[in-house]
C-alpha cells in the first residue's frame, strides 16, 4: 500500500492506493477516514483492480479548508481525484457520507462515473424525502439534526479523547462489534484539529440549505437520473439509515440496479462482515453485464 497526496478542486487530497487495473475510487463516511476501506483494498487489488481510499476534505490527511463542505463542491473533488490520478473514469464506492457523495458524483460527472456502489445511503433525495416525511428516520438521523447546533457538536465530538466516536461506532453497528483498536483508530483520527468541525459541515449544509436557494436547486438538479450500473448495499440492522428508506433508490437510476441486503449487519457492512462485502463488490465490479 503506497501513500501520496493528490491535487483536485483547489485543494490537496490524501490517497491510500493498492493494485493495477480499472480503478476503483472509495470514499468513507463519517465518523471514519480512508482506513475504514483496509479490507476492500486488499481485495480489490487482488481481484485486478486499482484500488484508491482517499480522504474527503477536511478529514484524515487532506486539506482543511475554510468553505467548500456543500455535496457539489465535495462531488467536485472526488471526480478532480479521479482525474488527477490519470485515469478516464473510476468506480465509486461511497459509505455513508461517501455515499451521498458518490451519487451526487454520478449525476454531476456522469462521464468520469464508469459504476456506482453506495452502501448505507440512499439517493439524495431519498434521503431528503425520508428525513421530512418518516417519524422514524428523523429520529435514527436524530445526530444530524444534532449537528446543527453551532461549536457543541465539534467540541462533544473530540470531548474525553473522542469517547463519543467511539460510542457511535459501536452503536450503529449491529451484533458483530468492531474490534477496540478500530475505535481506538477513529477516536484518534477526530482529534486531529480541525477535523470534527470539518466532519460536521456537509450536514449542517444539507439540512440548513432545504429551504434556501442553493438547497432547491441541488435537490432539483438530482432529479437528473444516475445512467451507470449501480450496486446498492444496505445492512438489515442498520440503526441509523432504516431499510425502508435507503430502498427505495432504484427510482433513480436508469440503468441496470442491483439491491443486496446483509442480514444481520448494521450500518457499517464492509467492516463488519469485509469478506462477504468484498465478495460482493468484486463479483459485481468483475460482471460485465449486470442486471437488475
């Protein structure tokens, strides 16, 4: 595993890169960094594949700037990583906030988009739909209401050694727990100046922006349909994105879709169970004719 920083969108990015062949970018979710990917890098430079973890702006070992937390400008990014390393296009595989951000990639940058997979996130305005209408998911996504709050949440967050991280990990994940040096690695992680303040802004923008102008025309520009492949992966436990909101996706992609729920895992699938995630994401990447 070699480790470099790249430049894209006006700023500086950290990668994690295994493997030669099609490349597969994969983009982390909150509250974790490019090592939440440990296991798919192996697999996916085993299977044939170039495998990239980069950290999202403001977090890990990119830069931490000022402004540009939106989903355009964080789209923008990942499809400027794509091209900086050189490649024509890339396989995004976004978790969590890496999933919203990989949607939002697919539809800006359709040309730089070769195949989609989102685990534990649905289509954006799935999201924005469920989060207004379904009692039940405004309450699972209590924490990102939570968030908008101004400096508590940054300062709860890296409070007694990052304790609360650690705390969210192990409550969103379902019966097979992460392992102590895993949080421990994320708990660290958030300490690092600046990084809780940077991982809470693209939330406070997506639920501060529903009724502003920049808001409306973001939920309306991903009206646009995703025209790639897409796998899209859930785990039944999830506690955080329900089931039920995560899938009904589908409606948004006019290509070949595929739905796979992990029974028995919670909101973190690829660390929880990497092999039968692995598994699935290489067969699906390595099948040249997906169906629905």
């Amino acid at each position: 595993m070699t480790h470099r920083d790249v430049a894209a969108n006006g700023a500086r990015f950290h990668i994690a890169e295994m493997g030669d062949g099609p490349l597969v970018l994969l983009l982390h979710g909150f509250p974790q960094f490019w090592w939440t990917w440990r296991h798919q890098l192996v697999a996916l430079s085993d299977a044939g594949f170039r495998a990239v973890a980069m950290d999202l702006r403001g977090i890990g070992g990119s830069d931490r700037t000022p402004r540009g937390y939106d989903p355009a400008n964080l789209a923008l990014d990942i499809t400027g990583v794509v091209r900086s390393l050189g490649e024509p296009d890339a396989a995004l595989v976004g978790h969590d906030l890496g999933g919203y951000l990989a949607w939002t990639a697919a539809v800006m940058r359709p040309k730089l988009v070769r195949r989609l997979v989102v685990a534990s996130m649905p289509h954006p305005r799935r999201w924005r739909s469920a989060m207004l209408s379904d009692m039940r998911q405004t309450a699972a996504g209590s924490y990102v209401w939570g968030f908008q709050r101004p400096w508590l949440p940054e300062r709860q967050l890296v409070a007694d050694e990052g304790a609360l991280v650690g705390r969210l990990i192990r409550d969103w994940s379902g019966p097979r727990l992460p392992e102590d040096e895993a949080v421990e690695t994320y708990r660290r992680a958030m300490l690092i100046p600046s990084t809780a303040h940077c991982s809470v802004e693209p939330y406070r923008w997506m639920v501060r922006s529903m009724a502003r102008p920049d808001g409306i025309q973001f939920n309306r520009r991903m009206k646009r349909p995703v025209r790639v492949p897409t796998l899209h992966l859930h785990g039944s436990l999830d506690p955080v994105m329900r089931t039920r909101s995560a899938a009904g996706s589908g409606e948004y992609v006019e290509a070949p879709y595929r739905w796979r729920l992990f029974d028995g895992l919670g909101h973190f699938p690829h660390e929880e169970d990497p092999v039968a995630f692995s598994s699935e994401l290489v067969n699906w990447l390595k099948d040249p004719e997906p169906d629905r």
